[in-house]
C-alpha cells in the first residue's frame, strides 16, 4: 500500500494550524505515530509488562525494516538516545584502531564533533567556500599524513548544503579511510544506501525528517567495525543469549571454594551490545509507525516534493531580495534553506510564530525548512508573514 503525498497532510493535525517548516529542528507528531505511543502506554497501564516479549519482537522487526530502509544489514543496526550517543561509539572504535586525527567540516553540528573530541581525536577542519558549499576536493586537500578517519553531516544543519556523498565515499574507499556519517539532516528527506556507499558509520535520530518522534537514536557500523570490547557500555541485553540471566557470560566457574575469580565477559559482536538494558520501547514504536509512513511514500516521492518546494521557496525568497547562504542547485541542496536577515535571527522567527510560522534561527539567519507534509500553501503563508512581520533581509 501507498501513500499520495497530497493525502499525506491530513495525518498530522499540526499543519493546519501552523505553516510548519521547521523539519529540521523537529518535526510535528503524525497523528498515527502519536496514536501507537498511546497504545503501548495504555498496554502498560492495563497490563505492566506482560507484553515484553511481544515489545521485543516489535523492536527487531523495526531493526529489520530500517535495514532495509538504509541498505544495510540487520545485524550492523542498533538504537541510541540520540546522534551523540552513535558519534560516542564512532569516537570509541576509531580511538581503539589507533586514529588519532580526523577530518571534518566548519559548519558541523556539535553531535558529530563533541564525541569525537571527547574520545580524545583531533579534528582537522574544512572551511566552506564563500558560497556555502564544500567540494570534495577540498576535503581531499585538507588530508595529511596523520588523518585517520572523514567525519561529515550528510546535510549540513544551518545551510541545507548536501555533501555528494558518492563521491566522497569513492575517495574515502581510494584513501582507504573510515567514513562517519552524521544523517540527522538527511534521513527521511534523503535517498540513503550504506551498502551501495560503502561508509562506515551512520548515526541518526527519530525526530527530525524521520517524523517519530523523541527518543531514540539510530547507529549503524559496517560489519569490520564489530568489536565489542571498545563499545563504550554493555548490561544484560549485551550478550549473544540474553535469557539465560547470566552474570559472568564466557567465564570459567572453578569447581570449589567459596569464591572465585572473574575476569572476562562475552559479549556480542554486533551494534546492538550497546542496548544494554530495557529499551525505549515507547519511542522505538513512534518511529516504527513512522517508518511505516516513509515505506508507504517512498523516499523518492519524499525528495521529488521537497525539490519542487525548494525551488518555489528559493524563487520566492529570491524575488523578495534574500539569499540563501548555500547553492539552489537540487543536487547539493535539500529541503533546508538559510536566509540571512536584518537584525537578530531569532527576532525574525519569533515575530514568524507570531503569525503561525513556524521557523528557526540558525546558520546566522533564517532556517526554513520543507517536508512532505508541506505544500505550496505553507510557503504563501510565509511570504505574507515575512511582510507583515517586516522581516527583512540583510543588506
């Protein structure tokens, strides 16, 4: 079964009341998704936990689904709190490697460089160009002798720049250098396929162009990068058989005495040892009802949308005297467009929700965002608040 995507705005009862183009700070529930968090808190007021099991059996049928969603694997996926916490266990792995430098961009948002720092790397930065973009070639120029990893926003948060990532994961493959993905700004509004890429590490989250909500984080590691001795945490549900409640899984038991000695764990060697404990089972069936959402659009359906937004948005704001901070161009841009304007940023957004325009201050301007949900008619409520908000922009 599959969703038009001009039937799409009627699941999600924000967009009526507001011209919502705020996707990529977060997007407004589906009244579906809303309705499967419900479910399950009911379930658990009717009936504790006895359907632990069948939560369980949810949540690896998500794993299975957003495998394929991404074109990887379903043992290379686990689930997080956030992009931070994938960015943690990227930082963990290339320190146990031996990587000491790694390579990023200026504009990056702080989830992807703060780990990384934080696990004691060094980063390398790229300066964009002055038109907001950043050419692989640049970031090949930036490499030296001590670069160890690339690290880089498929979608960069305050410009909507899109990295070509084909062309980055080419040379990354040639340098024979690990690749990080930050998607937070790409999944959901981006066609993504790790395998096809050949990258290393994808994180995510549920909240953004994904519309599921709060919660949950999304990591995925190409199989080679399977080492569970440098995963930053590990509990019960970390180990291969999780139901036989073992306390030293893989250590030996002396027969006699009182006491004895443990030294070593097993744990398993995929992702998901990192969900050491009960899961979020509430958000992880959000973002299970929204991905059936995005499997029902299609991801090309999605981005076929956003483009032709885009385009009128850019034309629009382009006849109105403001310039968006990257290139207009379909393939390196997305559904994020960045405007600066006169005075304070976050002045202009807030005299924008004054008017029901639901906005952001980011990259040193207006960020506005188009989704699936969005039409046409979202972007003439913008430009008629843009006026009578007297937003103006910067000269």
């Amino acid at each position: 079964m599959t969703i038009a995507v001009s039937n799409l705005r009627s699941l999600f009862p924000a967009v009526p009341r507001y011209a919502y183009l705020n996707a990529a700070a977060a997007s407004p529930l589906p009244a579906p998704v809303a309705d499967a968090a419900k479910e399950h808190l009911e379930d658990m007021v009717q009936n504790g936990d006895l359907h632990w099991s069948q939560w369980l059996k949810q949540k690896e049928d998500l794993r299975k689904r957003l495998a394929r969603f991404i074109g990887g694997k379903v043992e290379e996926v686990a689930f997080t709190q956030s992009t931070s916490a994938g960015f943690s266990i990227v930082g963990r792995l290339l320190k146990a490697r031996g990587i000491d430098t790694v390579v990023t961009l200026e504009g990056e948002f702080p989830a992807t460089t703060i780990p990384l720092l934080h696990s004691g790397l060094r980063l390398r930065v790229v300066r964009p160009r002055p038109d907001g973009s950043y050419p692989v070639s640049d970031i090949e120029a930036a490499l030296g002798p001590e670069t160890g990893a690339i690290a880089v926003s498929a979608v960069m948060f305050a410009s909507g720049y899109r990295i070509n990532l084909a062309q980055l994961a080419s040379m990354c493959r040639v340098k024979g250098l690990p690749l990080a993905l930050n998607v937070a700004q790409a999944l959901g509004q981006i066609p993504l396929d790790v395998g096809r890429l050949g990258i290393d590490f994808l994180c995510g989250t549920s909240h953004k162009w994904m519309f599921g909500g709060y919660g949950t984080g999304i990591f995925w590691s190409k199989e080679d990068w399977h080492e569970p001795s440098h995963y930053p945490l590990a509990g019960w549900l970390s180990v291969r058989d999780d139901q036989l409640w073992d306390a030293f899984p893989g250590s030996p038991r002396p027969v006699g005495g009182q006491s004895f000695p443990v030294t070593q764990v097993q744990i398993r060697e995929e992702p998901r040892a990192v969900e050491a404990g009960g899961s979020q089972h509430t958000s992880i069936l959000t973002l299970s009802s929204a991905l059936e959402i995005h499997e029902q659009l299609t991801i090309d359906s999605t981005r076929a949308h956003i483009v032709r937004l885009q385009a009128k948005l850019r034309e629009g704001l382009r006849s109105r005297g403001f310039v968006p901070n990257a290139p207009d161009a379909p393939e390196v841009s997305s559904g994020i467009c960045v405007v600066p304007v006169e005075g304070s940023p976050n002045d202009a957004a807030r005299a924008l929700l004054n008017q029901s325009v639901v906005t952001t201050a980011r990259g040193g301007g207006l960020r506005i965002s188009t989704h699936v949900y969005n039409d046409e008619g979202d972007l003439d409520r913008l430009f008629r608040a843009l006026e009578m908000a007297g937003v103006k922009p910067r000269r």
